[in-house]
C-alpha cells in the first residue's frame, strides 16, 4: 500500500527529528550537563588568561566552562562560597583567611565549601618604584605615596605583612588603595611612588610601567622574609631573574603565595578527576596563555594547601 505524500513528509520530519536528539543525547551526557563557571581575576593581571586557558582545555575533554573575569582572590572566594561559580583561581594565604575565618573573613567567619583542586604557580610580591625616584629599599618608603592594591584584597594584606616585617604601618606612609592597573596608571604618572602587585611574573601592569619608565624593584631581605615565614606560614623566598622587566637587569629577592585552583561542593569526586586530569595532560596549552603557566608541574600540585580539604578526584590524580 502506498502512503500519502503528507503522511511520509510527516514520518520524515519525526524521524529527523528523532536523529537529532539522539546525536544530541549521545555527544552532550556526563559533565556537558554541569556548567563549569571559573573566577580568574582583573584583565591585566595573571588569573585571566590562565583561567581563560584552563577552560579551553576543559572544553576540548568533554566539558563545558568558561573563564570570566572578577575582582580576583577574595571576590573569587565570596563566589565560591555563594555557589556562583564551580571553580576559582585564588592566593593560597587567602584561602588560608577564608577556611580560618582571618584578616577580610574575620567578620563573615569561615568558608565551609571549599575543595582544593591544585596548586598551579607561584606568585610574587613586587615592590615597584621608578628608577628616578631614588627609592632603592623598602626602608625607603617611609613617608612616600604607596599604592598597595585595592581595600580588602589578597594583594593590600601582602604589602601590609611585608612592610611590618620591616616596622613600618601606614602611620608611616601615605596608601593609597588602588588596584594593579590602576597602580600602574599612577606610578606612571608619579601620583604615587611605589606601586605593589601580587601577581605572577612577569606581570602585565608591571612590564606596562616598565615599558614606558626605567624600573626598579624593591628587594625584601632575609631577616624579613624569616619574620614572615615565621608568622605567616603561606609565604616562601623567590628570586625574580635579572632581565624579567625591560631595562631592570638586576635579581631581586622577595617572597611570593601561591595561586592555587580551589573549588566548592559542586564539584564531586568524579569532576574533581576529569577536570585535573584534563589539566595536567595539556599543561603546554596552559603555559602557551601565559608564561607564569610554565611554572604549573604536577609535581608542585599539592605544595601550599595542606590547609584545606582536597577534592578526593583531584586527589586521587595527584598522587
């Protein structure tokens, strides 16, 4: 019996249909269903494109996130904690704040949801001056103009803790809260003369400054990096090579936290393994957004979070 030609457009169309939403079922499934929100950080620092880089390699393992850019460490753990997001780059000495309910977490007390994926790169804490200044220690900025990074971020506590390794407050310099870029906009134009970043290096705003001034960093000596230690158990001794920044050809000694990559409760076990696994295989990806991504190893992965409770997937491959 022959059918209709509007019965067999109809069985056609169903059909089509039909195809369509197996192919769909079959290439969506498992994690493309969860959405993988990652907090970076501010455009010109180090969180974003790294961030940005980590997504990229997510998605092309069969997941599905994307990387957008916030006010970095403690805004990062506010959204974590508000489940705005699943994953967040952040300072470890932050996190270390968040999970003990210190310093910017004093008020609101402890952050219960936090997971630990990775430890990804170390990132340093830079004094920056204007070689014309004459500024040449830390010492020095006694009675000076200093920016030191937005109010209540990861950035101002660093420079708070280095410069009272040293005996000075900000009874003895004039702050100025202001973020990286806008640090940068005014070191530039000398309203300030010191401008402090936490960030790995090199670090945008900072390579902007130097492109256009000749510039120094502030060494921090080993008496102060001992007192810091000692107190604040997130911070280790590094060395930035001469040559990081256009015209500085010195090597400096300073202290750096570690960016680690934290999640919440949404992430189990499962994810927690897909996701780090997907991550330590194509680190040369990661590395090509940034050269701050040449210092993610697998072999540093759990350095700096003995603080916090790893997710047991990210664990499992890190071990």
């Amino acid at each position: 019996m022959r059918l209709p030609k509007v019965f067999k457009r109809v069985v056609t169309v169903v059909c089509a249909l039909a195809l369509a939403v197996g192919v769909a079922g079959c290439g969506g499934g498992g994690d493309k269903e969860q959405f993988i929100n990652i907090a970076t950080g501010g455009t010109a620092g180090t969180y974003y494109p790294i961030g940005g880089a980590i997504a990229e390699v997510l998605n092309k393992n069969g997941m599905n996130a994307s990387a957008q850019s916030t006010g970095a460490s403690v805004a990062n753990i506010n959204m974590l904690k508000d489940k705005q997001v699943e994953l967040a780059i952040v300072q470890n000495d932050i996190t270390y704040y968040a999970v003990n309910g210190e310093e910017m977490f004093k008020d609101s007390g402890k952050v219960e949801n936090l997971k630990g994926i990775a430890s990804l790169y170390p990132e340093t804490c830079q004094f920056v001056v204007r070689e014309d200044s004459g500024i040449k220690s830390i010492n020095d900025l006694k009675g000076k103009r200093v920016a030191v990074g937005a109010a209540g971020s990861g950035a101002e506590a660093n420079a708070r803790q280095i410069l009272e390794a040293y005996g000075i407050t900000y009874d003895d310099v004039s702050e100025q809260f202001l973020s990286f870029a806008e640090g940068s906009y005014a070191l530039k134009d000398g309203t300030v003369d010191a401008a402090f970043v936490t960030a790995g290096y090199p670090t945008a705003s900072v390579q902007d400054i130097a492109s256009q001034n000749k510039i120094r960093l502030l060494p921090v000596g080993d008496e102060q990096i001992k007192k810091l230690a000692d107190k604040y158990p997130f911070y280790t001794k590094t060395t930035v090579p001469a040559g990081t920044y256009q015209g500085f050809d010195e090597e400096i000694q300073t202290v750096s936290v570690i960016a680690i990559l934290v999640a919440n409760d949404k992430i189990d076990a499962a994810l927690g393994e897909k996701l780090t696994k997907a991550i330590f295989d194509n680190l040369d990806k990661i590395a090509a957004a940034h050269s701050a991504g040449k210092n993610i190893t697998k072999e540093n992965a759990l350095k700096g979070m003995d603080f916090i409770t790893m997710n047991e997937g990210a664990t499992k491959v890190l071990k």
